[in-house]
C-alpha cells in the first residue's frame, strides 16, 4: 500500500488545521485535505476521534458485568461487542467449550445482529448514494428519498432489520442492551412459541437477503467502471476462517493475506493476537494504526469486514451464499473483489448468509435446551474475537484473582481499518476534488468512501446517515480556501 | 371504635402496636418505602414512606395506626415529593442502571418506575465511592448504597455479627462501612450465607461470579411492578 499524500513534503509552508477532541461528539469524523500552489491536493487525512475512555472505566469493575456494560460502546452493534466480552470472559473462566444451547443461541444472536446491522448499513446509509447518485440532489439522498422512489427496496429493509432486532430480543432478552450472553454460557433458551414466531418469516427473510445480493449486483452492472474505480486501492486483509477454512463470523482462527493473495498466518490463535498484529500511533490522530507485525508499520496495515471476509474464506458453509460468493468472484474477471465499494455486494452475500444460518438454527432443536452454562478452570487472562458487521473485533482483558478487571485492550473495527479507510478517502479526493470548489455533492463522494467500511465511525446512531465531516482546503500560504461541514444541519460552508 | 383507619380511602385493619405500614402490608396495600423490611427494626431514615395523617406528614414506618385515622399515601402531592426523594438517592450515588445486574430486582429502580422518576432532574454527584472485591464470595460495590441501613440491622439482628455499620462525613462521605480493622471484607467473619448477605434492596452486596443469570423478562419487578408484590415476608 502506499502512503503517498499522507503527509505533505513540505508541510511548513501549508497551515495545519488542528482538531480539538473535546469539542467534538464521539467518534465525529473530519477529512483535512491539504493544497499547494496549483491547486493540487497534496495531503488528505481522515482524523476520527476514537473514545478510548471505556478500557479505563471497565478497569475495577467485576468481570460478570463487563459483557452488558461494553455493549455501550456501540448504538449499531451492541451485540457483537456483548459477544466479544462473553468469549474473553469464557476464556478466562478456562471454558473451552460452551453448551450446544449456549454456542447456538449465542449464534443465533449474533447472525441476527449481522443480519440487522448490515441492512441498516446497506438500505438506511448507503442505498440512497446507490440508488440516486453520489452527487445526487442531497434533499431526497436519504431512506425517505428511497421509501417515496423505491418503496419495494425500502420496506425490504425496514422488514430485515427488524427481523434482525427480533431474533436478538429473543435470545438476548431485548432489542439493545440486553443480558442474555453471560461468561461461560447464556442465561436463556428459546421457547416452542419464540421459535414458531421466528419460523413464520424466515423464509421470506432469506428470499429478501438474496434479493438484496441481485440489487447490488446490478448496481455493478449498471456502473462498472465507475464502482470498479472508485476509492479503489490494494490491501492485506484479516478474518477469521473455521478450521476448515470456511466462512465463520462467531469463532474460528486469524488468516491473513498479502496484497498479493499471499497467506501472512492462517487459523492463527486469536488468543495471542499481539503475536502478529501491533498498533502504531500517528501524532496526527487518536486513532491507532494496527499493522501487522511481519510486515511492519510501514507496509502492514490491512483492512478486515466483509470484503476481506467473502474473498479470504474458502467458502461460505450455506449454499446460496455460497454460490453468490462464486459467482462475486468471477465477476468481471474478478476485479470487484479489490473494489471499495465492492464491500456492499459482500456484505450483502453476508446478509444472506445471515439468514440461510438462522433458519438452519431455528430448525436445530438445541435452541430449546436448558443446558446452559459451562465452567473450567480459572484464568487470569481472556481473549474473544468475533467477525462484527463491520470486521474483526477483539476484546482482551486480565481479572486479577478478587474477580475485578485490571487491564481491558479493545481492537475494534474501524480500528483495523483506520488506514484503509484513509487511502480509501485519499484516493477518492485525489480523483473527484483535485482543486475544485467543495459542494455538497463532492463531499458526498469521500462519504461515500467511508461509509462503504463504517455506516458511522462513531459506533453511534444518533445522526443516522448524517455524518459529521469537515473538509478543510488550506493554500500553500495557509489560508483557508474552502471549508465545508456537514452535520445534521446539512451542509454549512465558509469560503473567504 | 374498632381497629381499623382509612388509608387512600380504603378500610385497613390493625392490631394495636402495629405501625402504618404494618398494617397496610399485611393487608397488601403498597407504601412506598426503602429502609423498612418486616423483619428489622426501624431505621426510619429514607423518608420514602412519608403519608399525610388526618392532614399532616409523617413516617408510616414509624407512626402507630390508631382507630379512625385518615391516611393519605398515594396522592400527586406525596408522590411528588417521593419522586424527589429518589431523584436525589440517584444523584447522590453512582447509578448505572444498564450494566447492573441488579437491575431488574432493585427495589429503588423499581420504586423509581412505580413513581414514574424519568430523570435524575439534578446534577450526578459522582462521588469516589471503592469496590470491596477482597471477600472470595461477596463483591460489594459501595457506588450503590443508598443508606438505608438494612444490612446493619440484618447482620446484628439476625446473623448476631455486627460486620456493618453506618459512618463518615457529610453527603458524600457518608456511606455504609465494614467493622474490620482494615475496613475489608475479608477482614471480617462475613459468610454468603448470612442474611446481610441478601438483603440489600439495591446492588451493593452481591454474589460473586454469578451476575445476570436471570434473563430479562423473569426479573422479579420484569413480571409485576413493586406495588403489586407486596408481602409480609420480604426477601
Ligand atoms: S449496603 Fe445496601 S443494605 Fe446496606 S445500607 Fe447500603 S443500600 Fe442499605
Ligand atoms: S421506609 Fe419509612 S423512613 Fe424509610
């Protein structure tokens, strides 16, 4: 990968445009692009302010608690870091195997997660820029704009998602927040009248989800090129893979591979993750940069979530999925597995793969056991990673011997893909607002970017598909040339 | 006149000696209330409890029914002034109701959604309050106390230990403390079997390693609300 435009040659002579992290909301995201004196742009950063603050706060606090309390960091996939904390916490408690009720319901929560986060992602965030256009009319580019255009698409998505919602009410006691993962096990089956309930539209979820996988294909086929294009850029990338090598979103081990295709470490224990990956730290943001460790800080950065998934796994263990990844694979000659906004169509495969595997849990009848928890023998130490919907999430904690958390260390998603996130954005400026004027439009463009790794970078919902972003363009002589915000109220602009 | 007096404009039946709240309890009728338990003596001290009788206040924990009396206890006013009670327990104190596992079988969180609290209304204190995690069974978590004095009695009364006592200054100091040279747990003969062990209405004294095992939905306050379980026989 490259770093070119990272950091400018010269950047004495160009005016820095500082962030203040206490200012801003968490997780408020800002682009700064920098330009020299023919307007060319000469270094584009995406700072996003991580909140860190959590890893202290869980420190001191009994380890039975910390798997509902993490499920604050994040308003759209509370779930996935609920799971993380439950299998660092199955680990530490020296469980090596859960319950077939527990490591079932515990998946049928998290496929419901995924299966609702990644329709929230694709037809609440995303599908207005698809549908409509990149630079598209900004007053209809939102889920309102697609429920009075395509109201088929839009209730497609409202329904999946809240089918979603359900099946994680469910098994985890309610839509967010719930209890129902706790260390060594889960705290509740389902019952004859929940699974009927969930049978009822199960098949009509999965024939949704496949749909979803033909509307984003023909998306590609109506603008090859240009989604091809764009944002686009060669990356290593993470996952975890089953140890046969296929597709496993709830466990399984690392396998890494190189720009080329070239395995870096495969079925790795994620249990001594820090073996292979570091996290390097820029003066420029409060984000760490991971890398991975044989390939070192300057060259090993990777990218994790469902492109890196769909392309690194052998296959996907349900067969419409499945056959939806072969046939994402051949696509024109392979070339959207290297795409950005190749992401969408992969998670949309995932999508499916979602539901397909639900409905094999819901026809499982260990879902109604009442065997629930499992013990071991105590560690000091535990590691869970899980596959979130947004990629490879890693808590890692130490409970010292009065139960208590001393040391958290959490790896999130936007965490791995920090720096693929920023070559995504710096392509996309280098190729759409090389030296013009910022509209609303344009900056639309470097969301579009982002927003094909992360619906929010904040982990939070509040401003549903209304990201905060500020592009700065600043001369060789440091003066703010054009400045644009765009936040709930829309876009404010400050040209001098 | 027979032993009875109004309480909401409803007939209670008492036999002399008997408080208020006695009496309304064994006749299922709800006070709110946070430091009274059945089986202890009187601490009287949150206030919660606080009825107009024959038009003035007072502690239905600690006031003897007496015949013909006029009770008044779940009216806007008292109710009002309950809510307030509780906004400032929930400041005074470090409440985190999400991610605590007595959340659900809490009676101030209960009693919170039976006074229809939707705020804490004034600013959170935040007060530095420890956790006590040196006992192998019992965790407690001092952030939660509201001083109601409950384990004090139970530990003296009924385990005949005295391991807590009521201490420290001022607002935020005040709290609930362990009788051991060390001030820890550990330090004292305290046992998970002993009745100060499940007594407290909030989650300050708590089991070890077995948080959230009961899945929402079949919490004790998830199936009825505080004022419809109301026994003699308190946990
Ligand atoms: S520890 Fe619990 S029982 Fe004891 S005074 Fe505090 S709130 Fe009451
Ligand atoms: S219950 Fe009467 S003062 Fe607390």
């Amino acid at each position: 990968m490259t770093f070119e435009l990272e950091t400018a040659i010269a950047p004495e002579k160009l005016r820095r445009v500082a962030i203040d992290p206490v200012s801003r909301v968490e997780g408020h995201g800002k682009v700064t692009i920098l330009l020299d004196d023919d307007n060319k742009v000469h270094q584009v950063r995406l700072h996003i302010v991580e909140f860190r603050g959590f890893e202290k706060f869980i420190q001191g606090r009994p380890y039975w608690e910390v798997p509902v309390m993490v499920q604050r960091l994040c308003g759209i996939c509370p779930v996935s870091h609920h799971l993380a904390a439950s299998k660092a916490m199955d680990m530490m408690l020296g469980v090596k195997e859960l319950t077939p009720t527990a490591e079932k319901i515990r998946r049928l929560m998290h496929y419901g997660q995924i299966l609702q986060s990644h329709a929230l992602h694709f037809f609440h965030l995303s599908s207005p820029d698809l549908l409509f256009g990149f630079g598209s009319n900004v007053a209809a580019r939102n889920i309102v704009g697609v429920v009075a255009a395509h109201p088929e698409i839009a209730k497609k998505g409202v329904l999946l998602r809240k089918y979603g919602q359900e099946v994680i009410r469910m098994t985890a006691g309610k839509r967010v927040h719930g209890t129902g993962s706790i260390p060594g096990g889960v705290n509740k089956s389902l019952s004859d009248g929940e699974r009927a309930d969930l049978l009822k539209d199960i098949y009509q979820m999965v024939a949704w989800s496949r749909d979803a996988v033909g509307m984003i294909r023909q998306l590609f086929e109506q603008n090859l090129a240009e989604y091809n294009d764009f944002g686009r850029f060669r990356s290593s990338g993470m996952c975890l893979v089953r140890a046969d090598g296929a597709m496993d979103l709830y466990h399984g081990g690392l396998r890494a591979r190189d720009t080329d295709g070239n395995t870096l470490f495969d079925h790795f224990n994620y249990g001594r993750y820090w073996e292979v990956i570091a996290e390097d730290v820029k003066p420029w943001s409060y984000m760490k940069f991971p890398f991975f460790k044989s390939l070192g800080p300057d060259d090993g950065s990777y990218r994790v979530g469902p492109l890196t998934r769909v392309t690194q796994c052998d296959s996907i263990p349900t067969p419409l999925a499945d056959k939806e990844r072969e046939e994402f694979m051949a696509f024109d000659g392979g070339s959207v597995t290297g795409a950005t906004l190749g992401y969408h169509w992969a998670r949309m495969i995932e999508m499916l793969h979602a539901a397909e595997s639900i409905k094999d849990l819901l026809h499982d009848d260990d879902i109604l056991g009442h065997d629930l928890m499992a013990t071991g023998q105590r560690q000091q130490r535990g590691v869970g990673v899980i596959e979130a919907p947004r990629g490879t999430l890693i808590h890692h904690y130490r409970v010292d011997e009065n139960d208590l958390v001393i040391r958290a260390n959490l790896i999130v998603s936007t965490t791995h893909n920090n720096q693929a996130m920023n070559t995504a954005v710096r392509e996309v400026a280098k190729k759409y607002l090389n030296g013009r004027e910022i509209t609303e439009g344009l900056l639309n463009h470097i969301e579009v970017a982002i927003r094909a790794f992360d619906p929010c970078l904040s982990c939070a919902t509040h401003a549903l598909g209304q990201m905060p972003l500020e592009v700065a363009i600043v001369g060789a002589d440091g003066r703010v040339l054009d400045e644009a915000t765009r936040d709930h109220r829309g876009l404010t602009r400050e040209s001098s | 006149m027979n032993n009875t007096f109004q309480l909401d404009g409803e007939e209670i039946p008492f036999t002399p000696g008997q408080t208020i709240m006695q009496a309304a309890t064994a006749h299922g009728s709800y006070i709110p209330h946070l430091c009274w338990h059945p089986d202890f003596s009187v601490h009287g001290s949150c206030k919660l409890c606080t009825v107009k009788v024959n038009g003035r206040f007072g502690s239905s924990c600690t006031m003897e029914a007496q015949p013909g009396m006029e009770v008044e206890n779940r009216t806007a006013e008292l109710d009002d002034k309950r809510r307030t009670l509780l906004q400032m327990l929930f400041v005074e104190g470090n409440h985190f109701c999400p991610s605590c596992e007595k959340s659900g079988d809490c009676k101030l969180q209960a009693t919170a959604y039976e006074l229809k609290m939707m705020s804490p209304h004034f600013d959170m204190f935040y007060p530095d309050r420890p956790v006590d995690a040196s006992h192998p069974d019992i965790l407690l978590d001092f952030n939660r106390c509201i001083m109601c004095g409950l384990c004090v009695a139970a530990s003296r009364e009924a385990d005949g230990k005295n391991i807590f006592a009521m201490g420290g200054r001022g607002l935020l100091g005040r709290r609930v403390h362990v009788s051991s040279e060390s001030g820890k747990l550990a330090d004292t003969d305290f046992a998970a079997t002993d009745r100060a062990a499940s007594i407290c209405p909030v989650g300050v004294i708590l089991s070890k390693r077995r948080g959230f095992v009961v899945p929402i939905g079949r919490r004790t306050y998830d199936l009825a609300p505080i004022s419809a379980q109301v026994t003699e026989k308190a946990p």
